[in-house]
C-alpha cells in the first residue's frame, strides 16, 4: 500500500522535476533580466554605481524621445528590416517556385550552394563584403570592366545608402535560408491540385497568384515573421562596417545601445538610458506590428 | 505536371545562372585574393588564379593574430568548439526533457509555462545585455566560458522546446502506458523509448543551436573580453579597426581559415542542414 503511494508520488512529481531545468533557465537568465531591465529605465543608472539609488521616474523616456540618435537609429532599423523582409523573401520565393516548377539538373547541388553562406558568420560575411566594396576593390573593379564606371562609387562612404547597401549583403547571405524554407512549404502542396489546376487551363501566373501562393500562406508568414524579427536584432554586419558612424549617421537600435553601454572609448555606460531605448523601440515594433495585423485582419474580412 | 514554356525555360536558367555566379563570386573572390600579395590585387596578375601564388598570407594571418592581436587563431577554435558543444548539450537534454513533459505528463500551469517559452522566441538578445552584464559582473562570470554559455542555452532552449514537443507528440501516448505499467519510470521511458525515436528533431535542434551559436557575436564581444577565451566571430571582427593595417591578402587568408572547418562541417552535414531548415520551417 506505501509502496503504492510512493510510486504514485513519484509520478506526479516526475514532470516538475522534468521541466525544472528549463525553468530555472528560464527565469534566471530571460525572465530576471527582462523585468530587472524594465524596473531599471526609472532610474539613473550610469557606469560602476549599483542600480536603483537614484529614481527619476519617466526622464530617461522623457530624454529618450528628445533625442535625435534614437530617432536615426529607429529609421535606420526599419529601413533594415523592412528591406530585408521584402527583398529576402520575394527573391527566396521567385528562386523557390523556379525549382519547384522548373525541374533542374544538379537541383540539390545548386540548394546547396545557395543555402552556404547562411551558416557563416554574420561578422565573416560583413567582412568578406567590406574587401569587395573598398573604393579600390572589387566591386568598383566590375563596373569598370564592364564599363559601367560611371556607377562606381567609394561604396562605403555612401552613408546615406549604406543600409540599403547592408540590406543586400544580408539578403546574400539569407536569401538561401528562405528559399528552403519557401520550398518546404511547396513540396507539401498535394500535386494532384496543381494537375488539377493545369487541366483546366491555368497559367504559370495564375498558378502562383491563384493556387500557389494561397496554400503556402501560413509558411510565407513565418519566413515574414522570421526576417521581421531577424532584422530588429541586427547589430555583427552595422558594427564591422560602420560601427554606427560617422556622427551616428548609419547607428541602428543594437549599435547605438553598443555605443552608450559598452563602447570603451565613448566611456558612457549609460545602463538605464540604454535598456530605456530598447524597451520604447520594443513597444514601437509591437505597436506597428499590431496595426498590421488589425489591417491585415480587416482586409481578409 | 505543369511544365514551362520555351521562354520562361531559359529566362529560368539564365535566372538561377545569374543567383549561383552571384553567390559564390564573394567567396571565390576572397579565395583567390587570400594567395595574393598586396601589390598583385587586380587583374593584370591573374583575373581569378594569381600569377604568383603566396600561400605565405595563411601563415601571416597565423603571426598576426598570435603576435599583434595576442590571439591564437586554433585557440580561438577550441574555444567556439567549447562555447557551442556545451550549449549544444545543455539546451538540448534540458529542452529535451522538459518537451516530453509537455507532451506526454500532466502538471498544472503546463500551458501557460509553454505559451511563456514560445513567446519569449519572439524576445531579442539586446534586452537580456544590460541586466546579464550586471549580473555576471555581481557573481564573477564576466569573461568565463559560462558567461556566453548561459545565454545561449537559455535562447536556444525555447526554440528547441517548440521544434521537441510538436515531434515528441506524434509518439503515440498508449506506448508510454505499457511502459508505466511494465513499471518503468517516465525518466527510463524517455531514455530508451523516445530519445531514440526522436533522431530527427534532435539533429534540428543541434543545426538550429549550431548556427546561433556558433556565430552569435554581440553577447560574445560584449561578455569576453579576455583574448585567450574569445571566441571565432569576436577574433574575427578584431581583423578591422584597430591601429594595424593588414594586407588584403593575409586579411583574407584570415577571413578564409574561419569559413574552411565550417565549410567542411556543412559539406559533410549538408543532408542534416537542409532537412533541419525544412523541418523547422514545417513544424513552426
């Protein structure tokens, strides 16, 4: 009969004991963090001085929507994500209907190799894209040799269309990613409804606009929501290439929290202001994203 | 099957032609440039294969790092090899065992504590930067190993949580039954039954954990600042700036001594990275 019981408790502690380690890190390092982050924006924080001593109320959000860095490096985010999410998907899904209906040789070789530059480092491919864009390298090279030499430029001195400039680099780098990912979610349309389709006299237009693209819709939204999130997060490829600068010209949310943090030679340390801006662009970006969603909603109903 | 016409055939091929030559144009570039000398750069030398091959850059780039940066290149390596080997197993046992509660176990909150985990995919590293940098700083983790460790795992866990239990459900619960009445622990059951079934979207998760991180940067420059623990990507971004000037040959030799283990890992793996993608892709 105890033997019973212990063998009953056993079972219904099993799954606390099972989920505790993922809860501990949870908590510890996602959870604290989060709010500790949250509590410290009413508060002065800089540099050495322990957290909590000085309580400003709303002054860092107050000095946050007063500055003119925060709003460059809003835009200069945006600019980022929204190229990213518009360019790295529509490519990667032009790149996956083509080998969906194209039928090619060496298909998966060609995957592949589309596929590699993803699993390098942003910062490797930051790098390998900053040789090729020196004044004197070879970018500038190509055109010349294609006479095309009018179009060349000390690329990385255009400050003001060096996000867009970023924006190709990490759809070369990505573009390969979304395009299995769209494929994923074509090869499990069931063929008979695009032999249907065809039978009745459906164009390649109408089947990608038609029948396609509505079936593979769910899969289009997590490649958006992925870019979405992925291009709020960027920081390796701003930081080799301008760090921010000249005068926070190209400074996105990642680098700018950088520059006020943990830039030595800036030496500011402004902890509180800092975690400030990533809460307020934070509630931006959830702000924007669900006025979307109410548009997108009422455009489906 | 639907077929193209004549013209969208050969615009197709042209299409794809023009994406290849664009992909890998870069990294042969930076190939050929890393045998160069810096004098011989453009095309008078040899436009693709130089003229005069100087495998000495690799070696440069080897000197350079140990003697100018005070990095060891392999020592940096053993340190990305350290920094992901540990993330990859903490998160996975621990993502692991926590998905076949959610599966397969009753327990109260249990939904919640999931929405909790699947939502807080959607949170971005740089809020956590701040408060860990404090923290770790309070308890003497700055510049260790575990101070990248901690937040990798604890990122990564969700991700495998999400991709674990949606697998982990499709095992059938009347299994895990017989088991518990032959008198076998959850714990036995999860070891000798599930573990083994769950190939598949174990090697998802070790992709998915590999790529974040392996190249994750911002938390490793901020968190290590100690050169002889740094790891691959914070070594790497050392080669711009700084006071030095570096040849564009040796540069590049550098740039190519951290793509060939991964391109050797990917060229092996390759099966496991696409179908990881896919599978990810299907079950998000």
């Amino acid at each position: 009969m105890l033997n019973q019981r212990l063998q009953n408790l056993k079972y219904k502690t099993t799954p606390y004991l099972f989920i505790t380690p993922t809860l501990i890190f949870f908590l510890a390092i996602l959870g604290f963090p989060i709010l500790f982050s949250f509590s410290v924006t009413f508060f002065n924080w800089v540099g050495n001085k322990p957290p909590f001593l000085e309580f400003i109320g709303l002054k860092n959000y107050y000095d946050l929507f007063r500055d003119i860095n925060f709003y460059t490096a809003l835009k200069n985010t945006f600019i980022f994500t929204i190229g990213t999410v518009i360019f790295q998907n529509l490519i990667a899904y032009i790149i996956a209907l083509l080998f969906y209906f194209g039928r090619f040789k060496f298909e998966n070789i060609i995957k592949t190799t589309v596929f590699f530059p993803a699993v390098l480092a942003p910062v490797v491919v930051s790098l390998v894209w900053k040789n090729m864009l020196l004044s004197d390298g070879f970018v500038n090279y190509f055109l010349n040799a294609i006479k095309l030499g009018i179009f060349a430029k000390p690329w990385l001195m255009q400050f003001n269309i060096l996000m867009w400039i970023l924006v190709g680099i990490n759809v070369w780098q990505y573009v390969g990613y979304n395009m299995i990912i769209f494929y994923a979610g074509l090869q499990s349309i069931d063929p008979q409804v695009i032999e249907a389709a065809t039978i009745d006299g459906a164009g390649l237009r109408t089947l990608i606009t038609r029948v396609v693209t509505p079936i593979i819709k769910p899969t289009i939204i997590l490649a958006v929501i992925l870019t979405t999130l992925g291009g709020f997060k960027v920081f390796d490829i701003v930081f080799i290439f301008t760090k921010g600068g000249p005068i926070h010209l190209t400074e996105v949310i990642t680098t700018y929290l950088y520059f006020l943090s943990f830039d030595y030679t800036a030496g500011l340390s402004k902890f509180s202001y800092s975690s400030t801006m990533i809460f307020a662009s934070m509630f931006i970006v959830f702000i924007i994203g669900i006025i979307r969603y109410r548009v997108t909603i009422r455009k489906v109903t | 099957m639907f077929r193209f016409n004549k013209i969208t055939y050969i615009l197709s091929r042209i299409f794809i032609a023009v994406i290849i030559v664009g992909i890998l144009f870069p990294l042969i570039w930076i190939l050929s440039l890393s045998f160069r000398d810096s004098s011989h750069i453009f095309q008078a030398y040899g436009f693709i294969i130089p003229k005069y091959l100087r495998p000495q850059n690799y070696l440069d780039a080897l000197n350079f790092y140990n003697n100018v940066l005070e990095v060891n290149f392999f020592r940096m390596f053993l340190n990305s090899i350290i920094v992901t080997g540990a993330t990859l197993l903490l998160a996975i046992s621990s993502a692991a065992i926590a998905s076949y509660a959610f599966s397969h176990l009753k327990f109260i909150l249990k939904d919640m504590l999931y929405f909790l985990l699947v939502i807080s995919m959607m949170i971005p590293a740089q809020i956590l930067i701040i408060p860990l940098f404090y923290l770790f700083s309070k308890i003497k983790l700055l510049d260790t190993y575990l101070a990248i460790i901690l937040p990798y795992t604890a990122l990564g866990i969700p991700i495998c949580v999400l991709i674990l239990t949606s697998f982990f459900q499709n095992i059938p619960k009347e299994l895990r039954d017989a088991a518990v009445i032959d008198g076998a622990s959850d714990f036995t059951y999860f070891i000798k039954i599930v573990m083994p079934l769950s190939k598949a979207a174990l090697a998802t998760c070790v992709i998915f954990l590999f790529l974040f991180a392996w190249n994750e940067f911002l938390m490793a420059s901020v968190f290590i600042k100690n050169n002889t623990i740094l790891p691959v990507p914070v070594g790497m971004s050392l080669l711009k700036g700084g006071p030095y000037i570096v040849p564009w040959g040796v540069y590049a030799a550098a740039i190519n001594l951290s793509i060939f283990p991964v391109l050797i890992t990917f060229l092996v793996f390759q099966k496991w990275f696409i179908r990881g993608v896919t599978l990810g892709a299907l079950k998000g």
